[in-house]
C-alpha cells in the first residue's frame, strides 16, 4: 500500500499517528461530507471505507492510503486533489487563486476569465430557463410548479426525471449504480431539458452543489435562484411533509441541518439571484420569485 505521508513525517500523538496535513485532510473531508449531506455512515457505505476509519480521519489522527482517498474523493463525487492540502497544486500562489475563483460569484469569473482570454459563456445560453436550488424544504418543488403554472412554461424536477429515466427510485439506483451513476442522469437530464425547452422552471436536486461538474453545468444553462429559509423553517417544513430522510435516526438534526447550510452556502450562493422565503405565506412568496425572473428577461 502507497501512502501520502513518509515515515519522516509521522509524528505519535498520545498512541495515534497523524503526520503534516493530517488536520488540513481532516477538516476537507468533513466540509465536503457535510457539503455532499452525508452521514458517516452514507459515506462509508459508499466508498467501502469503515465508519470508525472515517472517524479517524475526520479526527485528523488517521493515515490514509491514496486508495483509500481515491474511494472516498469518488463517494464524494469530487477529484482526490481537492482532498489534499493547497488543493493538490505545488504553488501556493495558484492554490490561492483557484480558491478564491471557486468562492467567487460568477460575474468576478467571468471577469478573471476575459482577462485570460477565455471567452466566457454567453448570457442567451440560458434562455427562458430559472433553476431553483436549495436546502430540502427550501420551496424547489412546490414555489416550482406555482412559478410555472403562473408563466405558463413546462415545470421539471430532475431528481422525479431521473427516476422515470431509470425506472426505479433514487435510492435503488445509488444503491446499485452508485453515486457516479446517478451524477451520470442527473447530467443528462438537464442536458436534454435544456436542448428541448427555451423556457422552462426547473428544481434541481437538493445537494447538487455538491457535484461541481453538474452545478457548473446548471449556472451555465438556467438562470439559477437560491431560495433561502430559516433552518427552524427547513426542519419544520420538512417534518410538516412526513419526510425525514435527511434527518432519519439522528439526534442532533437541527445541528447537521445548520452544518450542510453552512457548509454549502459559499455554494448556493453562486445562484444568479437569491429570495428568503421565511416568515411569509406561499402566494406572495409565488409572486416575490415572479418578480426576481423578470428581473432575468427583463
Ligand atoms: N413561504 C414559503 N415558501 C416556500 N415554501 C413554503 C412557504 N410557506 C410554506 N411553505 C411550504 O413548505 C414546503 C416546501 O417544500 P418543498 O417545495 O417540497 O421544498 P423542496 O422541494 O425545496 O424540498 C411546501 O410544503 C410549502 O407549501
Ligand atoms: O439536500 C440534500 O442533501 C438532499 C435533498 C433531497 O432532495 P430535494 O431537496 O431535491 O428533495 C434528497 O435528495 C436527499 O434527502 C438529500
Ligand atoms: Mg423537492
């Protein structure tokens, strides 16, 4: 077995080995657990690693094996670099630089793009298409289907896509398929919405930023909103539904659900426009959200 440490960098800490970066690991992997909203257990599932294992490297006092990271970086869905300190680049300078590019919202981007040269993307590459991103509860679904009912455009929910597509539940599919399948659909749903439909609303799945590929995609093909809620307002709706995936068999709930907020607001944030739809009732929510896409068509 290859390992990321040498023996030099090994240090003992009251009986447990933890070597340079151990704590930097640590702390990335933890961040895109919560940013990917999976339990330990999920993720250990997921990526064959033992929960205990997971324990220790989330503690910082583990020493993975670069198999070891591979699995889990995939579980993740995100690259093995991204797991590693300075996000896997030697020069700290660009280390920097490529941090700030992922926290920055999209027009500074677009910005730092012309100034390489890159041609960014064109706005009409959007259409008449609005994406509404955001926490379970946050009012994708059904702000969704009133939006398009009051446009009068086709309503989509890639996660209920994605299940006529494959024929069986998310959950058989992540179960038998695996998490790379179900980024696979996800991914070739939107694809296909957006070639057959200039105007459409469209809910994306709950943790889609926690696929950078697929969440890229969606910025680029739909003027994306982050609906916002108070995480008092995310339980309650969601406990109000009967559904407590999220949540199911955890005490400290209310504590994860302000972990995967703060961990993915950096995220959410990146949405071409933002509405707090706490604290008022559902119509003028509806009409609030009107008001932000035509503020998109102008
Ligand atoms: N102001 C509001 N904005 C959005 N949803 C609200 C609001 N007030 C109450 N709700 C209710 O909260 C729930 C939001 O759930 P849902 O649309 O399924 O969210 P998501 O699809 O994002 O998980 C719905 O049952 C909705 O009727
Ligand atoms: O935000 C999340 O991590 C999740 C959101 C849910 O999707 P919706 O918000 O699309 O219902 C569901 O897929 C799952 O419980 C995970
Ligand atoms: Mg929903």
């Amino acid at each position: 077995m290859k390992y990321i440490a040498t023996m030099q960098d090994v240090t003992i800490q009251s009986g447990q080995a933890s070597f340079v970066g151990s704590q930097e690991i640590a702390q990335r992997i933890r961040s895109a657990r919560a940013r990917a909203g999976f339990t330990r257990k999920q993720l250990a599932a997921a990526s064959g690693a033992s929960e205990r294992y997971l324990a220790h490297l989330e503690a910082g006092t583990g020493n993975p094996s670069v198999e070891m990271l591979l699995a889990i970086s995939e579980a993740l869905g995100m690259a093995m670099a991204e797991l590693l300190p300075m996000g896997g680049e030697r020069d700290a300078g660009v280390a920097h630089a490529a941090q700030l590019l992922r926290r920055a919202p999209p027009e500074r981007v677009r910005e730092a793009l012309a100034w390489l040269g890159e041609r960014p993307d064109a706005v009409d590459g959007k259409g008449r298409r609005v994406a509404l991103i955001g926490l379970r509860g946050a009012g994708k679904s059904s702000l969704g289907q009133a939006l398009a009912d009051r446009l009068s455009v086709p309503f989509f929910e890639i996660s209920k896509e994605v299940e006529q597509r494959y024929g069986g539940s998310i959950g058989v599919l992540l179960e038998i398929n695996g998490p790379a399948a179900l980024r696979r659909y996800e991914a070739d749903v939107l694809r296909d919405i957006c070639r057959t439909n200039a105007a459409a609303v469209i809910a994306a799945p709950g943790a889609v930023v926690a696929d950078g590929k697929l969440f890229d995609q969606l910025l680029r093909e739909t003027w994306t909103v982050w609906l916002q809620a108070t995480p008092e307002d995310h339980m309650s709706r969601v406990v109000a539904q009967g559904d407590l995936r999220p949540m199911t068999g955890n005490r400290t709930a209310m504590n994860d659900l302000k972990a995967i907020l703060a961990a993915r607001e950096a995220d959410y944030a990146r949405a071409d426009a933002r509405l707090d739809t706490s604290g008022q009732d559902f119509n003028h929510t509806v009409s609030m959200l009107e008001g932000v896409v035509a503020s998109f068509a102008g």
